[in-house]
C-alpha cells in the first residue's frame, strides 16, 4: 500500500473516531440528565413529605397572616430543608391554589453594573425573585390539580429551565408544595465542561492526525532521499548518503554508507591486486629475458677468463700481469652479477650459513671508504646480529644500500648501519641525509630499471629486494624528516645456535 493511501486511511480514522467520540459525549450528557430529573423528583418529594409531616405533627400550627411568629418559625423549617439544594423553592397552598406560605434557596446571577466600565468587576450578583411569575403560576395551577385530584406529581416546562413540582394534600384543607428547579446549564457550567470535553477530544484527534501526516511525510521523503541516494552510489561510490530525520530509514542510509566504504575497500583491494598480478606477470617476463641474457653473458666470460688465466701464466711484465689481474677481478664481479640473475629468474632459495652481520657490515663499510672520502661522507656502524643467510648475496645488497646511500648524501653527512635483534628477527637498517625519493615516485622504487642516477641500470634495489625475500624476508623503504631509511628484516631461523 502505497503512503498516501496509508495517509487517506489514517485520515478516514481519525475522522470516526472523532465522530464516535462526540456520540459517546452526547449518551453521556443525556444520561447525566436523566439522572438529574430523578433526583431533583426525589428532592422535591423529599421536602413534601417533610412539610406535610411537620403540620400534622402541629396541629395548632396556623398559617394566617395574623400569626406571624408561627409563620417565622415554619419559614424557618422550610429554609432549614432546602439549604442542601441548590435551586428551589417550597411552601403550603390553600384548595383554591392560593399560596400561604413560600420559602426559595438559589444561586446567585450575574448580572452587568451599568455604574462600572468593562473588566473583571464589571457584573454584580443578586439573588433571583422567590418565585417567577411563570413559576408561582406552575405552583397555584398543581395546587389546585392536586385537590381536585388530578395531580399528585407534576413537571413543567418552562423556556429556560426545567421545574419539577411535587404537591402533597394533608388532612387539612392545605397542600404541601416544593419546586425544584433543573439549573440552567449555562449557568451551572455543565455545558462549558462538555464543551470543554468535547474541544479536546477534537484537538487530540487533530494532534494525530498532523503527527501521522508528518510521519508519513518524512517515511516519503527519506525514501525519495534513499532511492536518490542509490541511484548516486550506483555511480559514484564516493557520494555521500544523506541522513533522513526518520530512524528507520536514518538506519538504512547507515547501511548504505557503509556497504559503500566497503564497496570502495573491495575496489581498493581489487585494484591492487590488479596491479600486483601486472607486476607479477611483468616479473616473469623479465625473469625470462634475463635468465636468457644471463646465460649468453655467462658463456663469453667463462672463455674470455679462461684466456686471461693462460696469458696470466706466461712471461709477462708487471703491469700486463696488473692489469689482466684487474679484469680477472672484473669478470669475476660480473659473473656474480649474472649468478644473481639467474638467481632471482629461478627463485632458487640460497644456500645459507651463520653470518656475523656486524663484521661484514665492517668489512663492506670499508670497500666503500674510498667512494666516502670521495664524497666526504663519514660512516659508522651500531649494534650486532648473526643470523643465518648467505654471505655472498648479503654482500651484494650491503654493497648496493651502502653505495646508494653515499651517492645520495650530502657533503659532511653519514651514512649509519644500525642492527637490530629480537627473537624472531634481525633488522640491519641503512640511514642516510639524503632527500629520498619523490612521494608520487614511491611505488616504482623496487621495480626493475626504475632510477632517479642519470648512469644507473635500475637493477640494485630490484636485485637487493628479490635476493632479501628469497632468505624469507623483507626490504622496505621509510622517509623520516631529515632522513632516508632502508629496513632489511630477515628470521632468525635457529641462528642462536
């Protein structure tokens, strides 16, 4: 069912509960009425009976004019019966419905002061004749029915209130009478409370029916928000889902807004891996052109050493022999260099050895002093580990790290290698002053060829990192301010022993 239908039901309730509501007001006014007819009826019969008592307990009572201390006695009876009433009158009356004796108790009116100007005490309350004209004649005429016998109980009518007469015969030639008189509702206040009543029975509906219209107004107008909201996110998941003022729907955008921070978690994921498995696949790529290179490499250098072995063998000065010693030495760096290759192309995992980490630190601290002097950058080394690696391959990414860090720092700068041990892992942690690599360049750092030197291969960090991880650990860089740090971690790997 769609909202407004909803609304259109709502509404048609409201609308018959108001209805039944002034229906049940209304029972409840004629009730009150009834009820109040039978007891002004009763109050009347009530103060006949005690008049007529009262004379036949009397017999010498008179009601003469001519005895007026009796009659103020009686008086007084009388007003003594109708205190408790709120408006009535009572007395005697002769056969011929004259009225011998009248006594009425009723409320004060208001009634406007012409001497005072509008305001609070602009009314003043006097007290109603004894009986009215219409009244008194109601009285005479039941007076006269009862002694002719045609009346016992009477109600009249009249046009602003209601009178319920009561005549009762003695055995004398007079009656008993009393009046009671139905108050005037608008006098009483009765009228107002049902209005009253009435008025907030209404507004309560009233209030109902706006909170359920504003309850559906804003059930509308978080679900337009929400469907907007999807629409967007099926787009753009970056838009931001708008809170609706109604908790049910505020819990749904809630939803919304993180499934999208998930959404974009899982996009952030899946475009890594992207870019991972790109890497990987251009990886073995390269590892396949370089296990090529590499073994057509290895094959010249293995006969141009094998020539120069044999020319080192014959008679020759001493700077031949120098300098066929010196490209010994270089054939011999560049079949390592090709040995790392193949290495890293077959992931082959290295065979490892206890290696004190200090003293080679020391002794590559040292092969790199004259390239330091150069540069006039000191170098120092902290702290010590052992851990189980190889020593060859250990001393290519020292070589490497060192090498960077030198050509990248400042003049009167320093190059520190700090070694860490815990008992899971070794960290030798090379630090410089240099500046670093540039933040947008960050990702391509350890990728093969990547170089900021304008004669450098871009090889030494992607040979340095793949050497590390085949000893089972890990090659990370860290900008700090001030400085460059180059973590290598490897497990200890039972080194202890």
């Amino acid at each position: 069912m769609s909202l407004r239908r909803r609304f259109i039901l709502v509404l048609g309730l409201a609308v018959i509960a108001l209805g039944a509501a002034a229906l049940a007001v209304l029972q409840l006014r004629a009730q009150s009425a009834t009820e109040r007819a039978k007891a002004a009826f009763a109050q009347a019969d009530t103060v006949v009976e005690a008049l007529s008592g009262q004379l036949e307990a009397n017999p010498s009572l008179e009601l003469a004019a001519s005895a007026p201390a009796e009659q103020a006695r009686l008086r007084s009876f009388v007003a003594s019966l109708l205190a408790p009433l709120v408006d009535a009158s009572a007395g005697y009356c002769a056969s011929d419905g004259t009225l011998l004796l009248t006594e009425t108790v009723a409320p004060p009116i208001s009634e406007p002061d012409p001497r005072l100007a509008n305001g609070p005490h602009a009314h003043v309350f006097n007290r109603p004749h004894r009986l009215l004209p219409l009244d008194q004649h109601a009285v005479e005429e039941a007076c006269r029915a009862q002694r002719a016998g045609h009346l016992e109980h009477g109600r009249f009518t009249a046009p602003k209130d209601v009178l319920f007469i009561s005549v009762l015969g003695t055995a004398r030639p007079v009656a008993a009478w009393a009046l009671v008189r139905l108050p005037n509702r608008a006098r009483e206040g009765t009228g107002a409370g049902w209005a009253v009543h009435v008025g907030l029975i209404g507004v309560l509906t009233l209030a109902l029916v706006g909170l359920t219209a504003e309850a559906l107004w804003l059930l509308r107008r978080g679900a337009a928000q929400l469907l907007q909201a999807q629409e967007r996110l099926a787009q753009n998941l970056h838009t931001e889902v708008p809170r609706p003022r109604a908790e049910e729907f505020a819990r749904l955008a809630e939803g919304l807004r993180t499934m999208a921070h998930r959404l974009i978690a899982a996009q952030e994921r899946e475009r890594l891996l992207e870019r991972r498995l790109g890497q990987e696949q251009r990886l073995v790529s390269l590892g396949r052109v370089i296990a090529g290179v590499a073994h057509e490499v290895r094959n010249p250098l293995t006969g141009m050493k094998l020539l120069l072995d044999t020319m080192l063998r014959r008679r020759l000065d001493e700077r031949s022999k120098g300098d066929i010693a010196t490209c010994l030495q270089e054939i011999e760096r560049l079949d390592q260099v090709v040995g790392s290759l193949l290495l890293v192309a077959r992931k082959v995992a290295p065979t490892k050895a206890l290696v004190d980490l200090g003293a080679l630190a020391d002794e590559r601290l040292r092969a790199a002093e004259s390239l330091a002097r150069e540069r006039r950058v000191r170098l120092v080394r902290q702290g010590s580990a052992l851990c189980m690696a190889n020593r060859e391959q250990m001393i290519r990414v020292l070589d490497n790290l060192v090498r960077n860090a030198i050509e990248a720092s400042p003049r009167e700068a320093e190059v520190r290698i700090h070694l860490e041990r815990s008992e899971q892992q070794v960290r030798l942690i090379v630090v410089d002053r240099g500046e670093g690599v540039p933040l947008q360049r960050e990702g391509e750092l350890f990728e093969p060829f990547f170089t900021l030197k304008p004669e450098g291969t871009g090889l030494g960090l992607f040979l340095s990192r793949s050497l590390v991880e085949a000893h089972g650990g890990s090659l990370a860089y860290h900008r700090e301010p001030g400085e460059t740090r180059f973590v290598v971690t490897l497990p200890m790997e039972g080194s202890d022993a």
